[in-house]
C-alpha cells in the first residue's frame, strides 16, 4: 500500500480486502452510464458489518468519500468513482441470513443479488415480487439505494413497499437497526423509509428484511400490437377494468427492431408502431375469454392492430424479451437516457406534448421509446449517430432534457422514475422537488453524514 491512508485502514482491518489494480479500480469505479472515467482511490470487499462500520469510521477521520457500490447496474451514475473515492463493494455480503415463516420475511446481506432473493423465496414458497431485467446483476442494496421499480410495480409497488427493515451504518458511523421487521410501527420518523432512494448519501445499507408474499395465480403472457400512441392509454384502461394485470409494459417498432437484432425472436408477422406486453392473472377458461373479449373491444375499436397469446413457457419468455431485452440491445450504442414519470391520468397529454418535443429537437437522432406505461413511467433512449463527437452529443441531450424537465413540471411529473439522480440528472433535481424540499434534503443529509463523506456529488 503505497498511500498512507490505505495503510491505516489494511492494518486496523488485516482481513479487509482491499484492491488497487488499475483493472479493479476502472471495473469497480464504474457502473452501466460508461460516460465517466473511473479514477477511485481503492476498492474495499468488507465482510462484515464490523468492517463497513470501521471503514466509515476511517473515512471520517481521513475525510474520505466512499462510494457504496453493489451490481453496478445503475443507469444515473450514482456508483460513479472519479475523484480518488473509496469504493466499499459489497459483493462479498451476499448472504440469506435468516428466513421467517411466520413473519413471511427474508433477511439478507445487501450484497446479494435480486435473482438469489427470488430463488430463496421461491425455495420457500413465497416471491419477492420486485423484478427487472438486470435481476441477475443487481444488487438488493442497489435496489433499495434507488427504490427500483420494474415491470411488477402495477401489481406490487416498488422496493419500498418489500423492506420491513434495515439495518444500516450512518455517514458518521453508526449502526442504524430501522423498524426491525414491524409492520405497524408509529413510533416517529420511519428512518428506514428516508434510507430507501437515499442513493448511498445517507447510509450504506449492511442488512435488509425482505418481505414475501404467496405467488400470483397462474398468468398468460400477451403480446398487442397498436396502431398509434393514444391506444396505448385506451388498450391500459380496457385491460386494467377487465383483468387483474401483473404487468403492461409498452415499447415501439424502433425498439423491437434493436431486440430482433440481438437475438430476440419475431413475434408477429406484420410490424407496428407500438406494442404492449402484458401478464396478467388467468386461473381458468373464463379468465381467458374475458381477456379475449377485452382483445376484440380494442381490435373493433381500433385500438388494436394485432395479438399475440403466449401458448407456452417458452413462447411466454420469448414475448417478455423483446420488453427485457431492450438495454442490452442498446447498450453497445451507450445511450443517453431518460427516465421518467407522471401520474397515470396525465400520461395521454404528456405523451403528446413529449413526442413533439422530441420530434422537434432530436430530428436527427434515433430514438428509443419504452417502458413502464402503466405506472406512467417511460424511459427515452437517445442513440449518438456515428459521426457526432461524444461530448457534443451529450451537450445536444442536456439541452433537450432540460425542455423535457420544464414540460414534466408543468404536469407534476419526475425527472428520475425508478433510476435514481445519481450525477445524471442532478442539474434537473428542481424541476421535480420543490426548493423548500431540496433544502430540506440537504439538511438531512448533513444530519446523516456531518463529514460529507457518502456519495459525494451524487443525487446534489
Ligand atoms: C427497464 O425498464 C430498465 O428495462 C432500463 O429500467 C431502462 O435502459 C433503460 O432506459
Ligand atoms: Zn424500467
């Protein structure tokens, strides 16, 4: 250990692993934006509770920053390393630590993945219902750090609704045991609630309680092609009254395309402007033909162009990659991204005002839209054409989202829907939280971590 700093914390934790090869430091100092240069101070892979709690420690005494990092699947740049930063991984804390029938709750290290969450509670014969594509690299402490969503969020809600407890070490080193797996709790402030979104700015989190649940009914898989963009809102309405939906999930012709191109395979012989993947409860025959019945009203509406009923597992995984597939398919192109959200009632006008503000300032770029329409959450991918330089691209980006930052507030709506701040979109914090509220947050924050020493530069 070259620097003296790191010394200090190797001999106060002779079993800490710490890293500092150049190869570590650029895979560990990064997450899925790729739009900065990885430049941390060190990697460290506690074990334990104990160590995170000394290594914060340290880092106080030494005014440190750490970046609490887990599967590095963040889309905002909130595990971003760049400025000589400790990264705490906390990959090597991945265990279940305990399972409770009574309380139907899953405690675990926070280091474990969302994937390993689902397979122990389905081991037990419960869900975790929270999912999403990047389940078998994200971490559940990244889940909780940004409240993840997914495509389960119109039936479930998202992560906040699953955490019964946490047990967290604050900016300044304490060990936080938060609402201890209560359901009723009305005892004050629900810290537990503050951590969850806080993005590593007000804690790392060292253990959660999960909450399970029995799974759904048996489901069909529906793929619906729709002629135009105002279906979508009347297709939702017509579904939602009719089924009990697991999902409605929605993305274009440009998106598929990207899908087919990575493997995904065609569904539908004819090609559409917009499609609409949704799950939804079919425990028999009737459940069938109501969603048939559902399917014609949209078809003599003129709302549906085409369908598509998954008659297999497979066929069901198949309709479910060309939605899950989308930001893989993306990703060689290192998109600039949007996500973003309004209530559901406002969906029909905003999407209007937002498809010709992107028509009319992205001309030239291919845009990518889909996402989450039934929890009026959208995600915009904005693709860099080839021969335009990088930064002037992302220049070209900022701008447009600042115009879609004025039009989200003027429909109540959110800059960051389930992605989180991170650095992305700090400059467009305040078109969506009010200057009395940011205030607030800051001040928050200062209680939680005096030193400065979590995430600093990310969420503000
Ligand atoms: C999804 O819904 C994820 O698939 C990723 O939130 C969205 O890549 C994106 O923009
Ligand atoms: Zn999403």
């Amino acid at each position: 250990m070259t620097d003296a700093r790191l010394a200090e914390l190797a001999g106060l934790l002779p079993g800490l692993r710490l890293l500092t090869d150049p190869a570590d430091l650029e895979h560990y100092g990064r997450d899925w934006t790729r739009r900065w240069t990885p430049a941390p101070l060190a990697i460290a892979l506690p074990a334990e509770v104990a160590e995170v709690q000394a290594i914060v420690r340290w880092a106080n005494t030494h005014h440190i920053a750490i970046v609490p990092s887990g599967g590095r699947t963040g889309l905002s740049g909130g595990a971003v390393a760049m400025h000589g930063e400790l990264v705490v991984s906390l990959e090597r804390m991945n265990r279940v630590l305990a399972f409770d029938a009574v309380d139907r709750t899953l405690t675990v290290q926070p280091g474990i993945t969302l994937q390993a969450v689902h397979d122990a509670a389905q081991a037990q014969g419960l869900i975790y219902p929270v999912d999403f594509a990047a389940r078998g690299s994200c971490s559940i402490g990244g889940n909780i750090a940004t409240n993840a969503g997914g495509i389960r969020v119109i039936r479930y809600g998202n992560t906040r609704e699953w955490v019964a407890g946490l047990k967290v070490i604050s900016g300044s080193g304490e060990l936080l045991d938060l609402n201890r797996g209560l359901i009723k709790n009305s005892s004050g402030y629900d810290l537990r609630q503050l951590m969850i979104g806080s993005e590593g700015t007000l804690g790392v989190v060292v253990e959660a309680t999960l909450r399970l649940t029995e799974p759904p009914p048996p489901s069909q898989v529906m793929l619906l092609a729709l002629p135009d963009m105002d279906a979508l809102m009347q297709v939702f309405s017509v579904f939602r009254a009719k089924l009990s939906l697991q999902a409605f999930e929605f993305f274009t012709d440009v998106a598929q395309r990207h899908v087919l191109a990575h493997g995904g395979q065609r569904a539908m012989d004819g090609d559409y402007p917009y499609y609409v993947v949704t799950e939804f409860d079919a425990v028999d025959e009737r459940a069938m033909e109501t969603a048939l019945a559902a399917f014609e009203h949209g078809v003599e509406q003129g709302w549906i162009s085409d369908g598509v009923v998954a008659q297999s597992d497979a066929q069901a995984a198949a309709l479910w990659r060309l939605r899950e597939g989308i930001t893989e398919s993306l990703a060689p192109r290192r998109p600039y991204k949007n996500d973003i959200s309004v209530r559901i009632a406002a969906v029909p006008a905003f999407l209007h005002e937002m498809q010709s503000l992107l028509e009319r300032e992205y001309p030239h770029f291919e845009v990518v839209w889909f996402g989450h329409i039934g929890d009026g959450n959208l995600h915009i991918n904005v693709l860099k054409p080839e021969a335009l330089a990088e930064a002037e691209f992302i220049s070209q980006c900022e701008h447009v989202t600042k115009l879609l930052a004025q039009t989200l507030q003027r429909h109540g709506g959110s800059i960051s829907a389930e992605h989180g701040i991170g650095l992305v979109k700090r400059a467009y914090l305040e078109s969506t939280r009010g200057a009395a509220e940011i205030a607030l947050m800051r001040g928050l924050r200062q209680v939680f971590d005096p030193q400065g020493v979590l995430n600093p530069g990310k969420l503000f």
